[in-house]
C-alpha cells in the first residue's frame, strides 16, 4: 500500500532541503572571507597585546565585534586609557558607515522576513559580507547568509586570540603582509561586478580617486570620509546612473 505524504510535510521537507542547500553555498562563498579576516585579525590580536588583552577577551571581542577598523579603534583606546564617553564616540564614528550599508542591504530583503533573521543579519554586517550579499540575484536567502557568517565570523575570532598568543614574536613585516589579504579578497569581491556593468566600473574608479585626494589633502579620519563619499557618489550614480526597479520572484 503506497505511503501517503500530507502537502504540508512536503512543503516542510522542500524548504529544508533549500535551507540547507542556501547553507552550504553560502558558506562555500564565505570561505574567502574567513581565510582574509584570519589573516588581518592576526595582526589586530598583535595591536590587542599592547592594550592587554587576553586571548580569550580578544577570541570574545572579534565574536561579538565584526569590525576591523572599529576593533582597532577600540583597542588603541583602552591602551591609551581613553574615557569610556570618548571610546563610546570613536566607536560610533568609525561604524557609522554600517549604517549607510544596512540601507542599502533592507533592500535586498524580503518584506515578509521575520525580524529575527533582519536583526542576525544587521548584527553580522560587515564591508566584505555587504559586498557578497548585494552581488546576489533577487532577494538575499537569510540561510545563504548564515552559511557565509559560518566560517567567517570564527576565523576573524580565532585570528585575533591567535595574533595575541604570537605577540610580538613575529617581524613586523610580515604581519603587514598579511593585512593585504583583505584587500585583496575585497577587490575580488567587486571586480566581477565590474566587469558586467560599465557603471560600476566607472565608480569604483571615481571612488578610488576621491578617497585619494580626501586622504592627501584633508584631515577628516577614514571612517568619516568613507560615510561622506558614500553619501555623495551614491547620490551622484542615482541623478546621473538611475537604474531599472528590478523585479524580485
């Protein structure tokens, strides 16, 4: 006698089937996060030895902290001894860019989303993973993401308390070195893209020139330049580069 299925249980078996398969492909596409986040939380552990910080507080703050630049901030705060009022600021400056990002990133969600999967998904934002999660087709799968956050996020925790185990032990050169890696994963991030779409390529280029010329000749730090330029150019490709509202399945 044949096995009858209820359309409910087959519905459930089909959406973990996707779930699992989004997993696994995402964390395959996170693996080249994780190998370059291992790589500069190396060298943060060795900025976090000068400010006293354990292995284990430095494994819990990358784990709890998806920021290199903020990271670092914090770090050299609490070795200069910075008032926790001054530390509160220079970390809301140097991420206030993820704010801009989260913008953008609401749009490649699904309005039905819960907002438990929107709120694990603004927590592990970052610059290497908003770049991977806007170059995805249609709306972002929140199970493709947790598969990328997977490998990424314990590389860039274990990183760091292993960069503070190592100390000082390694020259400085080569902990330079290994801070390319990033870069170097990101620029691999948006070449694709790039290639495909003239203006994309065009910006990234007037990108490239203007943090250029704002880091040469003005004063303003990194992370307001980035905020800054990112509101202007952005503004500038929707008066002079509008783009088609595409439609989402």
């Amino acid at each position: 006698m044949a096995k009858i299925t209820s359309p409910l249980l087959l519905y459930e078996r089909n959406c973990y089937t996707m779930n699992i398969n989004s997993l696994k492909r995402g964390f395959k596409d996170g693996i080249p996060i994780g190998l370059g986040y291992f790589a500069v939380a190396f060298s943060l552990g060795i900025v976090a030895v000068s400010a006293g910080i354990s292995p284990f507080q430095g494994f819990i703050t990358s784990l709890l902290v998806n920021a290199s630049a903020g990271e670092n901030a914090a770090f050299i705060a609490i070795r200069e001894s910075v008032p926790y009022l001054q530390m509160a600021m220079i970390m809301i400056v140097s991420n206030m860019r993820y704010i801009l990002m989260s913008f953008a990133l609401s749009q490649k969600i699904n309005p039905k989303e819960n907002f438990i999967h929107r709120l694990i998904l603004g927590f592990f934002l970052t610059d290497e993973y908003f770049a991977l999660a806007i170059s995805q087709d249609g709306y972002l799968d929140p199970y493709y993401s947790y598969g990328a956050f997977l490998f990424a996020v314990p590389c860039w925790a274990t990183g760091t308390a292993l960069g503070i185990m190592m100390g000082n032990i390694l020259p400085s050169r080569i902990t330079s070195a290994l801070s390319v890696a990033l870069y170097a994963m990101f620029m691999a991030i948006f070449i694709p893209p790039a290639k495909k779409d003239r203006n994309i390529a065009i910006l990234i280029v007037i990108c490239f020139i203007s943090s250029y010329l704002v880091y040469k000749f003005t004063s303003i730090s990194s992370s307001l330049s980035v905020i800054i330029l990112t509101i202007l150019i952005s503004c500038l490709a929707a008066l002079l580069m509008p783009r088609k509202e595409e439609k989402h399945e």
